[in-house]
C-alpha cells in the first residue's frame, strides 16, 4: 500500500479530530458511569420490591407480596400485620411537606416581591443572606432551631416541625421566584394601580399569574426537600412519636433492619416523581417551543 502523502495542516487536522473523539469518549463515559453510580442503587430497591426476602440481595422469587401487603397493611404469609408506624410516617411526611411547602411559597414569594423592590446594594446584601440557611448543613439548622425552640419554651412537636420545615424551604422558594421578577415587564403593576386596581388586586391578578410558574418551580422543590430531611426533622420533633420516613427508617434500621414493604413505597414514591418531572419537563419545552414560534 502506498503512503499516503499529507501536508503539515492535514496531519494537524487529523490529531485534533482524534483528541476530541478521545475526550468525547471520556466525558460520556464518565457521564454514564455516574448516572450508574445514581441510579444503581435506586434500580437495586425497584428489582428486590419483587422478593419477599428481609435482606436486601437475597433473592427468594418474583412475587408482588409485599406490594399487597403494603395496600392492604397485611401479610398473609406471615398472617401479621404491616407495622402501622410506617404508614403513619408516610401520612405525617406528606401532611408536614404539603402545609410546610404552601406556606413557604407563599412568605417566599412575597419575601422575593420585597426584596426585588429594594436598592440594588440592600438587594444583593438580602439575597447574600437568603443563601447562608441553604449552604448551611442541615445539622446546624437543626441544632440551631432546637436550641431555640428550647430557649423559648415551646414544646417540641408537629407544629415545630411544620415551623422548622418552612424555615429551610423558604430561601429555595425565593430562589426560584426572583428569576420570574426580572424577566417580568417592572411596569404592569404600576399600570394595574393606575387602571383602579388595589395593591391587593394588582398582587392576585396580575403579578401572580407573572410569577405562577417559578413559585410552583418552589413549591414543587419545598416539597422535595421537606420530604428528603433528616436532620432537621429530627432534632425538632422531640419525644412527641412523630415520625416522618426519614426518622422512622434511622429508627427501623437502628433496631436491626428495614421494614421490606419500605421497598415498594419506596419504588412507587420514586416512579411518582420521575412521571411528575417529565411532565413538568414536557410541559416548560412545549411552551418555550410555542414562544418561539
């Protein structure tokens, strides 16, 4: 076979295109390996929800045993009853998620109206501030909130629970609602008020519909977060037995394992949220592709 002859720039041009096939191998496999390093474990818990077995990695056979027992709160094999502990996690997780995630969205958006009316040095000054509670570990929030709550005598409870869940989901709140401010016309609310409106009309009909989509981008994450906490859940809850999930399995596993219908609640909890993501996703690219157009 013939060399082939090629000039200086031609040999130039093939190592390039050679080193960026080589970093594009790289990067999609480092990408890949990660998301194999995220979901792995997640797609662990969905496979082993379809084994009876107590321990997690022994498989005994497919079965949908502990999906029924997790509906009906009854294992017929076992003729036992599903620990009613964890059922009433669940309820007091979605319960404390959905009332701390409302009244977040609510003081958070307000609280992203003030501060988007304020000077520009007080702004940034108070948007600093509304970044340290979510740098700070959920440790030192949950410490800090018990400390006061001690400090000032209240019982610890559902109530404090609720408080403290607001109180760290209210920053991610005004996170998500400040975009929506900036790209807003700053003049229709000035406009609504000259047309007749009152400062409270003007807020509820037009500047909410502005803002809808960055405070339900708020209250959808409030709700995650509330539901994912741990920390500060469980230095707030005191002895009154609440228990959201996060504390009922550190305090099922502390007894020397997890409750197997944990698996398919679980799967189910997750699969929910993946559907509730892509229709969200689906929906924002279908009204961007419509604004585009």
């Amino acid at each position: 076979m013939m060399k082939e002859n090629l000039s200086p720039a031609q040999i130039e041009a093939k190592k390039r295109a050679r080193n960026l096939l080589m970093r594009r191998i790289i990067s999609h496999s480092y990408l890949w390996l990660l998301i194999v390093l995220l979901y792995a474990p997640i797609l662990l818990i969905i496979i082993f929800s379809f084994s009876r077995s107590k321990v997690l990695g022994n498989w005994t056979g497919f079965t949908f045993d502990l999906y029924q027992n997790l509906f009906t709160g009854y294992d017929r094999v076992a003729q036992v009853q599903v620990n009613p502990d964890m059922y009433a996690s669940l309820w007091y997780t979605f319960l404390i998620a959905i009332i701390a995630a409302s009244i977040a969205t609510l003081l958070g958006t307000l609280a992203a109206i003030g501060i988007y009316n304020m000077r520009q040095r007080s702004r940034k000054a108070i948007q600093l501030l509304n970044s340290v509670p979510m740098i700070n570990p959920d440790i030192l929030t949950g410490i800090s909130l018990f400390l006061l709550f001690v400090f000032l005598g209240i019982s610890r409870g559902l109530t404090t629970v609720i408080i403290a869940h607001v109180v760290f989901c209210t920053p991610y709140v005004v996170l998500s609602v400040m975009p929506r401010l900036t790209k807003m016309n700053p003049n229709i609310y000035e406009a609504a008020l000259d047309l007749g409106a009152t400062p409270f009309q003007a807020l509820r009909k037009v500047m909410m519909p502005e803002l809808w989509p960055g405070m339900l981008s708020g209250f959808i994450l409030s709700i995650t977060l509330s539901i994912d906490d741990f920390g500060v859940t469980f230095f707030t809850k005191g002895s009154s037995g609440i228990n959201t999930l996060s504390t009922y399995i550190y305090a099922d596993a502390s007894r020397g394992g997890l409750t197997p219908e944990l698996r398919p609640l679980f799967s189910l909890i997750f699969l929910t949220i993946l559907v509730l993501l892509i229709i969200i996703n689906w929906r924002a690219a279908r009204q961007a592709k419509k604004m585009t157009k």
